[in-house]
C-alpha cells in the first residue's frame, strides 16, 4: 500500500490518478499529486461545490447514482475489452453499495440493483460481505451510546456527539449512529457531531422532509438531499450544534415585507430579526441570509408574483 509520500516520489508523466467519492481537491488523501500530475480522472456522485478538482482529463460526476461504487461497477460492465473482476474485488464493491445505501435504503434505483446483480454475477457473496462489515464490541456500544445521549430538538431533529476516544473510525460510527437516529418515529433529520484531527465532522441524514445538503453546504460540507456532511475548523462542539440548531430554527420561517409608493420598507425585529409570531424580517441593506426564506407581500400581487422558495435573495423581489 503506497503512502501519499510514496505516491508523489513515484509520480511520473504517465502515471494516470484516480479520484473516488470526492470532487472537492481538500478532501482527498493526498491534495498535492492533484497539483502536480496532469492526467487525472474523478468519478463522484455528490453535487459540485467549491474547491473543485481542477483540469481533469475525465470528470464523470453522477449526483443521482446511489455511490461511487455502484458507478464503477457501471463502468466495468461497458469496457469493449471484457475485464473479468475476482469475487474479492466484487465483494469490495458491494460492500461500498451497500454502506452508502444503508443496505439499499437510501438513493437506491433501478441502476444500484443492476450493478448489485453485475457483482454478483461476478462472485460477489453476502455471506462475506456480512462478514466484512461486521464491528468490534467497542464500536457497537459507542454507536449505541450515541444514539442514547442524542438530544431531540423541537420534537424533530436528533442532535448528539460522538466520543472519538477508543475508536479506531469515529466518523464512520457517527455516520452510522446518524442513520439509526432516522429510525426513532417523529425524527426528521439526525446530526452527530465528532471531533477527530484537530476537526469537527458532522454527519447529517434526514428521509424525505428536510434538506439536509443545504445545510451542510453552509458549512463548506455537500452531500445529498438526505445525506450529507461537512468538516470544520476552529470552532468548538457546542458552537457546532448550535448552529445547527439555528439553522433549523430558520428552516421554514418567513420573510415579510411591506409596499408603499411602489418601494419596500424594511424593518428589523429583535436581536435575530425574528418576532413572535416566526416572521423574519431583515433590512434590506443587511448581509444576506443563507438560509431558506419564503416572501410574502401584504397584496394579493405581490403575494401571488413573489412567493418561491430559494437560497438567497432575489432583486427583482427588492426592485433592484
């Protein structure tokens, strides 16, 4: 197995660099081959964000695939050259499949079945895979223990920490104690916050009702509507989740605003601009809120002209 110092010593103008699961340069193992080699080929299935992996020869980015692995698997069954893969190597793949999925729960399609029956075809076996993705006695009892101090947040989102300490794979056990936390009824969204290397990682799921992706993209994170993470920096655990809690606070509010002489009169309220009654209102030179917001006019017009839902403020809704 090279290290990333390997991997630089041995880089030469024919070496071809593969990038998984990423497209983000600062996510990768080794940020530095991506500046020095000039053949590099991403398959990802997350949405495109910031810091984008620069000028690679082949960029196969799928955001409706289930895992990186279910495209590889894709791709080896369309090679004109017929690549006969070895049981292992299929057992490998399907084992991806199925923790990206969570046991194909989760953003599965016709297309996730297709490439499962492909691996099987070529020797995948369950038995095996069950086998490979079985934990140590420790790791189940953090997870389970993670799942026990979460703290339920407006009757609606499950909020916990991760203890690193004794865990060989911590983001891993946050990322699953995340799903297990959908399983609890009420529960919309999950989010299980671990600090490991000087970061704080932040696992975040939700089924169908909350977007959990927009939230994370705050934060520099991605992912997908229901699953989705980021790393930060220089912040603490406390300040981490609450954040999060305002974030979700903010979810659903409403943005209002009033006409008079053909402008709008903007107006704060309180400290956070958030009255009583949940309407949000900032003034209009004030920095923009990322976060949803819906607009609401005082005529029939202006209601029935601007009411949408988006990620930022729009100029025509301001008349400018």
């Amino acid at each position: 197995i090279y290290t990333s110092e390997d991997a630089v010593y041995n880089l030469n103008d024919r070496t071809l660099v593969v990038v998984v699961d990423t497209n983000r340069a600062n996510y990768t193992e080794c940020p530095e081959l991506l500046t020095r080699s000039n053949n590099i080929v991403v398959f990802d299935h997350h949405r495109q964000g910031d810091g984008l992996i620069q000028n690679p020869v082949l960029s196969y980015i799928e955001p409706y695939a289930s895992s990186a692995c279910e495209m590889i698997a894709e791709i080896l069954q369309y090679f004109a050259e017929r690549i006969e893969i070895r049981p292992f190597e299929a057992d490998c793949i399907y084992a991806g499949m199925l923790i990206d999925t969570n046991n194909f729960v989760a953003k599965t399609g016709v297309r996730t079945f297709e490439a499962a029956a492909y691996l099987r075809r070529n020797g995948a076996d369950m038995t095996r895979v069950r086998k490979m993705l079985r934990e140590d006695m420790q790791t189940y009892k953090a997870r389970a223990e993670v799942v026990r101090d979460a703290e339920v947040y407006r009757n609606a989102f499950a909020i916990s920490i991760c203890d690193p300490s004794e865990l060989k794979s911590p983001t891993i056990v946050a990322a699953q104690a995340a799903n297990e936390l959908l399983d609890i009824v009420g529960i919309k969204a999950s989010f299980v916050l671990t600090e490991y290397d000087k970061k704080i990682y932040i696992s975040a799921r939700s089924i169908d009702e909350i977007d959990v992706q927009r939230i994370m993209e705050r934060l520099g994170g991605g992912g997908h509507l229901n699953l989705a993470g980021a790393q930060v920096e220089g912040v603490t655990l406390e300040e981490t989740k609450d954040w999060i809690k305002t974030s979700e606070k903010n979810m659903n509010v409403t943005f209002a605003c009033w006409e008079s002489a053909n402008t709008y009169n903007w107006v704060k309220a309180g400290k956070d601009g958030v009255t009583e009654d949940g309407v949000v209102i900032f003034d209009k030179n004030a920095t923009q809120p990322q976060l949803k917001w819906t607009a609401v006019g005082t005529t029939a017009t202006v209601a029935s002209k601007y009411i949408k839902t988006t990620n930022s403020y729009n100029n025509d809704f301001f008349g400018g």
